[in-house]
C-alpha cells in the first residue's frame, strides 16, 4: 500500500477488512517500509523516537523573501523524485510529512509525541529509530521505489540490479537538519495531530482543495498551509472532527462537509 489517503482517512475499515482476511498490511512509502523493517524485532516500549526524514523539497535552499512568489511550475520541480503535481506540492510544503506522521501512528501504534520530522537532502536514510539503550537504527537505499515495491512483493529474492544502478556508498553525504518552520508552517499542525479523532480526515480534504487552488494559480503558495489553520477554527469544525471514521459513509460525510 502506498496511498496515504487510504490510510489517514481509511484505517479503521483497512485494518478491520486485513484482520477479517488474515493479511498483512505492507506499506511501500518509503518511510513506512523503513520504519516496519527497522522496528519488527522491538517492543514499542524500547523505541525512544521515531524520525521520518524530510528531502526539503525544491525549496529548501531557497531565501524565504523569494518563497512569497513561488509558482505551481517552481513547486512541483522535485529535486529527487518524480511524481504527481499534488504529491509535489505536498512536498514542497511538507505537509507530506505531517500525513505520513499519521500514518505511522495508525500503521505502528507508535504515540504521535514519539514521531518527529527531520530535513535529509540526500533523500538516502528513510527512516531513523532511536531506543531507549541509546540506539540508533536507519534504513538507507536509493531514492528508487523499485526498492521498497520489489522487497514487499518477494522479500529476499528481490535483485534490485534489474531496476537501478546503485551509486557508491563511500562518497555520500548524509546530512540532518532541523525543519524551518517559517518555511515550513505546517509543521506546526503535528502537536495538535490527535486532538480530534477525524482531524486527519479533514485536514486531508482540506489540503487537497487548497493544493488544487494553488495549481490553478487562484491562491498563493503560502495561503495552503494558513488556510488549513484557518479552517481549524471554524465554528463547525470540531462536530464533524469528533466523529468516528466507523465506516465509509461517516468518512464521506466529515469528507464533504471540508470540501464544501
């Protein structure tokens, strides 16, 4: 599974439809892979923190005073990987990071307090563990999902010379830095991420309505995230981010009522 709607908004039915089959759920974000491999040996009660490494997007270099001018051609320009425009800006706001957040809670019963955020460029270490023994664990691979796809669907006998030529590990860099939040607000939405039970299903819908209005150019790059904060204080926010995500129908209902 590598559709991160499915799980923010969705878990609850995947998890109960996994359980009802007797199948295991293999995430193939490269961030979850990480996390699974790094901690299927442990005891929840053993890991100190979880990082989820952040490439920093097409803007990460970039001077703040020129951030306020950024278009949807500038924000969906990855420097690594190659996706979709909404995935792209996603990225480039990070708030791919605060939905993949989520989703380690729900994939990993790891507690949101435990999870942080960290900037990587090299887009080479997906995931770092660290334990209360003062370990730490990382995953490093390429940035090539034929990596993470091909060992979730034949595990040891996967090859991946087929698919990529690997560079040398000898000369990479392997840097670590603290996320700007004035470039990055919306790493300000993690602290208040369970305050709600269906906030991530609305702060989901939300951002894909203001992502698609910046792509056609109606809203300003920066108007995302502050219009995602706006959203949360509206009067009826807090009726429909009480309700439980049970079923599809309840889902679609707290879906429609942020879209509208």
């Amino acid at each position: 599974l590598a559709n991160k709607e499915a799980v923010i908004c969705g878990w609850n039915i995947l998890k109960k439809k996994a359980a009802n089959k007797k199948v295991e759920l293999i995430p193939i974000d490269s961030e979850h892979f990480s996390i699974l491999n790094l901690i299927k040996d442990s005891k929840l009660e053993e890991i100190e923190k979880v990082y989820l490494t952040a490439s920093g997007g097409p803007f990460l270099n970039y001077p703040l005073s020129k951030m306020k001018k950024i278009t949807p051609k500038h924000a969906i320009s990855h420097p690594k990987w190659k996706m979709g425009k909404k995935i792209s800006v996603d990225s480039s706001t990070l708030m791919n990071k605060i939905f993949e957040v989520i989703e380690a809670n729900k994939l990993f019963n790891i507690n949101f307090d435990k999870i942080e955020i960290i900037i990587h460029p090299q887009s080479l270490v997906h995931a770092i563990v660290k334990y209360k023994n003062g370990l730490y664990k990382f995953l490093y691979f390429q940035p090539d999902m034929a990596i993470p796809i091909g060992i979730a669907l034949k595990g040891k006998k996967f090859s991946y010379k087929k698919y990529l030529v690997e560079k040398d590990i000898i000369h990479s860099k392997l840097d670590m830095i603290k996320v700007d939040e004035k470039k990055f607000p919306s790493i300000k939405l993690k602290p208040i991420l369970n305050k709600y039970i269906s906030l991530p299903i609305i702060l989901n819908a939300a951002n894909e309505i203001f992502v698609d209005q910046f792509l056609k150019k109606n809203i300003s790059f920066f108007s995302i995230i502050n219009y995602l904060f706006k959203l949360l204080k509206d009067q009826n926010l807090r009726k429909y981010a009480i309700k439980k995500p049970s079923n599809l129908k309840s889902i679609l209902t707290i879906d429609k009522w942020t879209r509208e």
